[in-house]
C-alpha cells in the first residue's frame, strides 16, 4: 500500500520544492525515545517515497543519513553539499535533486562566517560551524536556469542569525536567476533575521505569496509532539519576486503515532518561468 502524498511529484513547468530537517542521529538515547534514528528511518522513507520532490533542502544531515534521504527517493536523484567540518565531515545540508528533471550547472559550500572559504571556520557568536549551499540547475522541462540557497542558521547566537541573514541576502542579490532558498533559519517569521531577508522585497515567503495553502499555519518545530498553530515557524522556502508560488504546505504526517523528525517538513509547488532564459547569463563562479 502507498502512503498518501501532501503534495508528490509534479509536471513541469511547476516545480515541487521541500525543505526538512530530518534530525541528526544521536548516540545514547533511550531505547523508546521518539528521537532514535532507528526508529525514525523507516518513517522518513515513507513520507519521502510519498512525495518525491524535484528539489529538497536538507539541514541536519550526516554522510550516512544524507545517502538514506537520496536513496529512499529513489535511484535518479543525486545531491550536492558536504559536512560543515574542517574536514568535510559532520553534518551538512545537502541539496537533493532529481537528475531527470535538473541538472547542476554550478555549485559551492560556503561557511557562514568572516571567513566563508574555510571550512569549518566560525564567527558571529556561533560555536559551530554553520553553512550554506548555493548552486545552480537548470531545469530540463522548461530551459530555464535557477539558483538553489540552503542553510542552517545557528541555534543560539542571534547575531550568528542577523550576519547569517546579511550573507545569504547578498548571495542572492549576487545572481541574476531568480532564486529558490530552503532552510532552517532557528528563529521565527516574526523577527530580525526574517525581516532582513524579506525587507524591500527582496526575497518573499512562500507561505505568504502561495495562491493555495494545502494545510494550516502549523508550527515546524513539533519536538515530537502533536502539531499546534502557535508554535513557531522556523523553517521557511523564500523565493525572488517573479517566482510563482503556486501551493504552500507544512507537512506534519505522522505515521502509526510516529514522527519522521522532530521538525515538520515543508513543501512549495513553483514556478521559475517568469524570467526569460535569454536575459539571464550564468558568470562563472
């Protein structure tokens, strides 16, 4: 039998987007917390196998983990990103793509800091590394070019937040494509680093601009818990002006009273269509 999907594989021109924290796996945690990856994997599998996105952000993934979500979704997706370790290793936020549907024309893992061409390196407040994946595809349903954002934001640094936001804001205004961006940014749609990303228009919530929401405003961070519409929505897709958001959803499947991850995924259906392919040229990076 085959789980429902919220949203599943779309045709293009329109675009499936997902963004989900899936959840480092820990050690040491008691045989029946809802945290334990082993219990977790087979549930993550489900939802993924359901909805098959053509374009997912990851956060919180280890080099095991992010090989899982590439399989579970099925032979012809690939991912670009790596661990935000010195050495590459630890966890990262891959982006994972289908290959049928987009091919990676450019891509690079920058470390959020005043030193973003060292791994690993660190600034601002946060004691552990924090990342961003920027990359361009090319969309082979359509022919047109655009650029993919995903990050991380840091846990407890406000600052790390505020300079994280001041540097994914320039990476953006840096391309002339327009611009899908998929993260965990760890605070609300309600604060700073929200409002430097979306002041003057830059970037706009999918949330707000989609012509259909498919569920409630639910909170993203669930912990585990059943979904309430005060919680805080922490994870966001936010696109360039000219992108169509079509449908918005926050996902908060669970499956036999179990939870995928303790954070809600969530989904934008797009369309990049809006820029003419002749008038945007891909410098090289």
């Amino acid at each position: 039998m085959t789980d429902s999907a919220l949203i599943g594989p779309v045709a293009g021109p329109d675009l499936h987007v997902m963004s989900f924290n899936i959840r480092r796996r820990l050690p040491h945690l008691n045989p029946r917390s809802p945290d334990r990856w082993v219990h977790r994997r087979s549930l993550l599998k489900r939802l993924l196998e359901a909805e098959r996105p053509a374009l997912l952000g990851v956060q919180e993934a280890l080099f095991d983990q992010a090989n899982f979500v590439r399989h579970a979704l099925g032979e012809r997706y690939r991912s670009i990103g790596h661990g935000r370790e010195a050495n590459t290793g630890g966890e990262g936020c891959p982006i994972v793509y289908d290959s049928r549907r987009l091919r990676v024309l450019d891509w690079k893992q920058t470390a959020l800091s005043d030193t973003p061409e060292v791994p690993g390196s660190t600034s601002w407040g946060n004691r552990t590394p924090r990342v961003v994946v920027d990359a361009l595809f090319h969309d082979i349903a359509t022919g047109i070019d655009f650029q993919a954002v995903n990050t991380h934001f840091d846990h407890r640094s406000r600052i790390s937040r505020l300079r994280s936001a001041d540097a994914l804001r320039r990476m953006v205004a840096g391309s002339p494509l327009p611009t899908v961006v998929t993260g965990d940014f760890n605070t609300d749609a309600k604060t700073a680093p929200y409002a430097r990303l979306t002041g003057q228009g830059s970037l706009l919530d999918a949330w707000d601009t989609a012509d259909e929401r498919l569920t409630d405003e639910w909170g993203t961070f669930l912990n585990y818990r059943p979904s309430r519409g005060n919680h805080k929505r922490i994870d966001w897709i936010l696109v360039t002006p000219g992108v169509t958001v079509l449908k918005a959803a926050i996902n908060v499947k669970r499956y036999e009273g179990g939870w995928p991850s303790d954070h809600a995924a969530i989904h934008a259906v797009v369309n990049v269509t809006g820029t003419a392919p002749e008038t945007r040229e891909v410098t090289s990076r």
